[in-house]
C-alpha cells in the first residue's frame, strides 16, 4: 500500500476532505470536520492510523498481523 492509494481511497468517500492540521507530514483526512485517518507521509514503510469501533479492534488485531494499537489515539484507555 503506498500514500497515493491511501489518499485516493480516503478521498472517494463522501464529504471527505484532506488537511495537514499537525504539520507538513501529517496528512489527516476527515468528514465532517471529524477526523477518520491520518497517515504520515514521511514514514516507510506507510502506516496509517484509522478510527475504529471499539469493540472491533482486538478482533481484526487477532485477525491480521500488521494492525497494532494506536494507542495514543485511544480515548477509552483513561490516563494511566
């Protein structure tokens, strides 16, 4: 998977849109002004950091090596 698939993906979404809030490299797509991916366009190989129900994390974790926790995006872990 390379930035290019994921931007042309992310972007045939409806009322997606991209922006780079964070910085230059950080690309960030959203719907209506909530963000649902972003992908760093300096990392290799490509990673990107989609939102997910909760529930369905550990179960697509288990099911598919490559995905791991982004777990400073987590908002139901609390403050440890």
């Amino acid at each position: 998977m390379n930035i290019e698939y994921i931007r042309e993906y992310c972007l045939s979404k409806n009322g997606t849109n991209k922006s780079f809030p964070f910085d230059e490299s950080t690309l960030v797509f959203k719907v209506l002004d909530k963000m649902f991916a972003l992908t760093g366009l300096d990392c290799l190989p490509t990673q990107i950091n989609l939102k997910c129900i909760p529930k369905y994390t550990l179960e697509l974790r288990d099911q598919h090596g490559d995905i791991t926790g982004g777990y400073h995006m987590n908002k139901s872990i609390g403050i440890l």
